[in-house]
C-alpha cells in the first residue's frame, strides 16, 4: 500500500512539473502554449523561444487567456 501511495504522489508531482498540455497554432509566425496553471511565465517564455529559434526569430508575448489557459506568442 506503501508502495502505491509513493508512485501516487510521484505522478502527480511529475504532472505538476509539465510546463505544457499542448500546442496550438505553431508555426513560424507564432505558437499558442496551452498550460496547466502551474509552470511560471519564464518556463512558458522559454518554450516559445525555442519554437522561434527554429526560425531564426525572437518570440515576443501577445496575450494571454483563461478559459483555456493559454499564452500566445508571434515570432519576429
């Protein structure tokens, strides 16, 4: 019982650490990070600079939403 408990709670601190649940609209003009709440701004920002380098661009932060929680970013 131990054992399951110690694999719970492992899971769920693993999902709390996934910066993302997915993607939107990526492409080289910009990319939608859909996220859970958790990851901070500087994890977000992170990922989105990634997307753009792929481009030779800077990722710069348009807005973002609540319902669903997503931050959009254009690559410039």
């Amino acid at each position: 019982m131990k054992k399951l408990l110690g694999i719970f709670l492992l899971s769920i601190t693993l999902y709390g650490c996934a910066t993302t649940a997915d993607y939107g609209s990526a492409n080289e003009s910009g990319i939608k990070i859909y996220h859970t709440g958790i990851a901070n701004i500087e994890q977000r920002n992170n990922e989105a600079q990634a997307h753009c380098s792929r481009f030779n661009k800077t990722a710069k932060f348009v807005r973002s939403n609540s319902i669903p929680l997503f931050d959009e970013y254009k690559c410039e």
